[in-house]
C-alpha cells in the first residue's frame, strides 16, 4: 500500500526512531507485551507504550489480550510489517508498505473498499 506525502514523513520519522525498531525487532520473533519489550529495549516503558500507540496507528503491529491465571488481562504485540520499500523520484520520498495481514483481514478490507469503506 502506497503512502502520501505527509504519512510517508511521518512513517519514516518513526522508523528512524530506535525504540520503534528495537520493538518491531523483538515482536519479529514473538508477541510480547510492554512489560517484555521493556527488557529488549533500551527505552523507557513511557516511550515503549507511545511507540506502541504509535505502530498501532500504523497498522504496523498486531494486538490481542491474554489473560493471566489470577484473572487479569494484558496485552501481546506483534510485528505485522512484512516489507517496506522506499524510493526517491524527483525529490520525493515514496514508502510502499506490506503488512502481514491475514486472509480474513485482506477480504475484509477489499469488502470494505468495495462497499466505499475504507479502513
């Protein structure tokens, strides 16, 4: 999926971030919470969780709940960026990414185009 002008800056400016490539990275091999990424990353847990926040906008990690044994829920991140391509043409950056979206995610979004929906 191709990007605009003004969301291929700010793509770029978070993938230059440490933190956010230290957890795409970690959440590569297995989903984990912030708790977990705060041991790989050399980051504070305030910036991992707006990192977090901020890959979630992007739709550049996935999320879901675990439940603990005591009852209480927490959250696991994973990677969901499969590639990303940046070229430079007449002075203007173009990012393409491609996401690890799953079959039901993918029909989904086509159904929602189709029906003039757009995620």
């Amino acid at each position: 999926m191709q990007q605009s002008g003004n969301t291929n800056n700010r793509l770029l400016a978070l993938l230059g971030d440490d933190a956010v490539r230290g957890i795409l990275a970690a959440t590569d091999e297995k989903p984990m919470s912030a708790q977990m990424l705060d041991q790989h990353c050399d980051a504070s847990l305030t910036t991992i969780y707006r990192r977090l926040e901020d890959l979630l906008e992007h739709q550049l990690l996935q999320v879901e709940t675990a439940v603990r044994s005591d009852g209480n829920h927490y959250h696991l991140y994973e990677a969901n960026l499969d590639h990303l391509n940046v070229t430079l043409e007449n002075g203007d950056f173009d990012v393409e990414l491609a996401r690890r979206d799953d079959v039901p995610d993918r029909f989904r979004g086509i159904w929602d185009a189709m029906q003039g929906r757009e995620k």
